[in-house]
C-alpha cells in the first residue's frame, strides 16, 4: 500500500487561514490598548509601530503584506488614527478578495 507522505513542515491551508485571523485580530487589539492611557498612548505608538510593520511583513509576505507594513507604520506613527484594523484588513484582502494564493 502506497501512502502520501506529507511534508512535516506543511501546515494546512484552512488553519493558517484561522490562526491568521485570530493573530491578526489580535495584534490589531494591541494597538488599540494605547488608547486605554491617554497620554501615554503616543509614546507606545512609537515602540508599537515598527514591531507592527515587521509582523505584517512576517505574517503577510505577498505584496500587499510590504504595501500593509508600510501603510501599518504610517498609521501607528500618525497621532488619532490607530482604529485603522491594519492586520485585520490585510488578512481580508488576502486571505478573502485574493483567496490566499500568495501566501
């Protein structure tokens, strides 16, 4: 009997889907918590920001995962506009509208 032998580093097309989007909504809750302190909320946002845009580069790494980094970081840095679901949209995009066929 001939069995498929699968990769040991292969991981299923439908759980990366789902682990995605429970990461992806997580991080986006992370950096809405700045808005919990108010004053103090900037200044998270300047450490937030480029650890934001490497985990969208990491997460996502079709174009649309650069354009998102690059979009991510611009609006971490940007003062008032952090409700922007950055990771959340990204996921849609890729993983809804493009069907996950770069990842």
């Amino acid at each position: 009997m001939i069995h498929d032998q699968v990769p040991s580093g292969a991981v299923s097309t439908k759980n990366n889907k789902g682990t995605m989007l429970v990461l992806s909504l997580l991080f986006d809750g992370i950096g809405m918590l700045s808005y919990v302190i108010p004053v103090f909320a900037e200044v998270t946002d300047l450490f937030w920001a480029p650890i934001s845009a490497l985990l969208l580069l990491i997460m996502f790494k079709s174009t649309a995962g650069k354009l998102a980094s690059i979009f991510g970081l611009t609006e971490e840095l940007l003062p008032f506009v952090d409700v922007i679901p950055t990771f959340t949209i990204t996921w849609f995009y890729t993983y809804v509208i493009k069907g996950g066929k770069d990842q």
